[in-house]
C-alpha cells in the first residue's frame, strides 16, 4: 500500500506540472484528492493493515494528499499568473499616445452679437430688460399707437394664441411696460434684446422667429440730434470707425418723426457695389421720436418729457459684419458653421 501511495504522488506530481489549463487542473484534483479519487481507494483497504501498519500508511497517505494538493496550487498560481500576463500584453495601452481632444463649446454668434451691443449700450448708461415672448395685444400694439383695426398691424402678421394673447412681433412691449411701471415719474434709459416672431415665409433674409435689440431714452430735453450722435457712436463701434451715417425719413406708429437708418458700404466704401445694391448705402435699423401719444398712455407729460427709440435686428447686424449671407445658418445647427464664431 506504500508503494501505491507513492506512486500515485509521482503520477499526479508529473501529471499536474504538464498541464496547462485551469480546467485540466481541477480536473486531476478531482483523479486525485476527490472523493472517488485515487487516493481514497487505496485507503479504502486500510482494514486489512495490522494497527502497527494503519498510523503509518495513514500518516503517509496525508502527506501525499498535502503534496499532491500544494503542488495543484503552485501550478493554479503559474498557469493564472500567465494569464493574466497575456492579457495584460494584449490590453497593453500606449500611454505615449495623445489623447482624444475634447471638444470645448463656445457661445453662438448671436449671443455673442448681443453681448457686444449690450456691452457697448451699457457703456453709454443704457440698461438692459427683459420682458414675456407671450404678449397681450394691449402692450405688443395699442400701447405703442397701433389700436384695433389699424392698417400698420398689416406690416407684423402674427401669431395669435387667443384673441388677446400673441407671440409678440417685436420687443417694444418690453419698453411699454418699463414706462408703465415708472408711472411718469423717472426717465428711462433701457434697451431690450430677445426673440421676437413673425408670421413671414423663410428665406435667405427673412425668418419666422428672430432676435431683435431696441432701445428706448426717455427724459427731459430730448431731442433727434441726441439719437443721432447715439447712432454715430453704434455704428462706428460695431463696423469700423471709417462708417458713415445717414438718416431718411420714414414712417413708425410709434415714433414722429421716424426715420430709418443707412450705414456706408464697408465692401465698397461708398462707392457701390452688388452687397449695397449700387447705392454705397446698406439700411440696418429704424428709430425716430417717442410719439407723444405713446408717452402719454405710458403715464408720462408729453409737454414735459420728450424721448427717442431706435430698433434693430440682431441677425441683421451679424449677417453684416460677419459676411453671412443666409439668416438660415443661425438657426440649422450646422457645427461647421457655428465654430467658426466661437470666442475663447
């Protein structure tokens, strides 16, 4: 029976250090050391053994099984170690290679446009409101000189939520209610910038929703040449310094006298050109005087405070200085066109 016991150690100890595979291990443990293995049937004819003889071979058979066993568990640990080293080859990373850039946001263009003509307008003491996209048709007409049924409402066709209630068409409402909520009693230097909506068919110059910036001054001895001047100084800041101005009469409910604003060609300095139309002129916004009317419904005394009001198209101003001739771009989401604009 000693004989077979070290036999069986010899066989699984040569047997264990040519396999390979964690499977063909577990496989001789259970030959082995399982129970129905090898060694538990040689044990099974220890009754035949004197009492001198059992210690002996029970002694013997435990050392076999402890050799048997440790020499499974070194080779678990050999056969694992290479594993995991050729896995750790084949999932090698190249931690010299550079890593995938990461793609930095930046602000659109027309956010951007608009802090530039807020900046420049906060500078001259102007300040900046807000006021809701969903209007009452009191603020977004009668309130600025256009009652019920007046032809001008013809030139903003719009988009009526109820009979009262519209998206409104542009963001003089938002200068109604400034002077409203003044009752009459302080002057008002204000300008407000956001979306504005417009029954209108797409095109390369002309969208549904757009933005739009206007302003609105407000106090004693105000007078046309003082928009002017403001204008001169807008101008010049956000073209070039070598623009010029002109004025030409036109025609707002709101505003008397109204007039309509034409900068030089910067394509052509002037001189004409397909941008300008031949004229050397480019039209970027309208103003003109507070309409007493106007002024009177807000709360104040036409005979005692006077006020200009301008108004712009963002999207315009940008398509200008920028070069951008579809007014779609701005709104398609298109990142070849948008980072272009991007500032750090």
């Amino acid at each position: 029976m000693k004989e077979k016991l070290e036999a069986i150690r010899n066989e699984a100890i040569e047997k264990i250090q040519s396999v390979d595979e964690i499977k063909k291990l577990q496989k001789l443990k259970v030959t082995y050391l399982g129970k129905k293995g090898s060694i538990t049937s040689v044990l099974r004819g220890m009754g035949k053994l004197t009492k001198e003889e059992r210690p002996v071979i029970g002694k013997l058979a435990n050392k076999v099984q402890e050799t048997i066993a440790q020499s499974i568990q070194e080779k678990q640990a050999i056969i694992e170690q290479k594993a995991m080293d050729k896995q750790l080859q084949e999932e090698a990373i190249d931690v010299t290679l550079p890593g995938r850039p990461i793609q930095v946001g930046g602000s659109h263009l027309l956010t951007n446009i608009v802090h530039e003509i807020e900046d420049l307008f906060i500078g001259m003491g102007f300040e900046v409101k807000e006021g809701p996209q969903v209007e009452t048709d009191y603020y977004n007409f009668e309130a600025l000189n256009l009652p019920k049924n007046h032809p001008a409402r013809d030139m903003q066709d719009s988009f009526y939520i109820t009979n009262e209630l519209l998206l409104r068409t542009h963001t003089s409402p938002v200068q109604a209610r400034t002077m409203r909520s003044y009752k009459g009693e302080k002057p008002v230097k204000m300008i407000c910038p956001g979306v504005v909506y417009r029954r209108d068919s797409d095109d390369a110059t002309h969208s549904h929703q757009f933005n739009q910036i206007e302003g609105l001054y407000v106090d004693k001895d105000v007078r046309m040449s003082d928009l002017k001047g403001m204008l001169n100084i807008f101008a010049k800041k956000m073209f070039g310094e070598d623009r010029e101005i002109r004025l030409r009469p036109s025609f707002f409910p709101f505003t008397e006298p109204s007039v309509e604003m034409d900068i030089s060609c910067k394509v052509c300095s002037g001189k004409g050109c397909s941008v300008c139309k031949k004229t050397g002129w480019i039209e970027i916004l309208g103003g003109g005087m507070v309409h007493p009317h106007v002024l009177e419904m807000a709360g104040y005394e036409p005979n005692v405070y006077t006020g200009f009001a301008f108004g712009m198209g963002t999207d315009r101003i940008a398509m200008l200085k920028y070069g951008v001739n579809d007014i779609r771009q701005f709104y398609m989401n298109d990142k070849r066109f948008i980072t272009q604009y991007h500032q750090a």
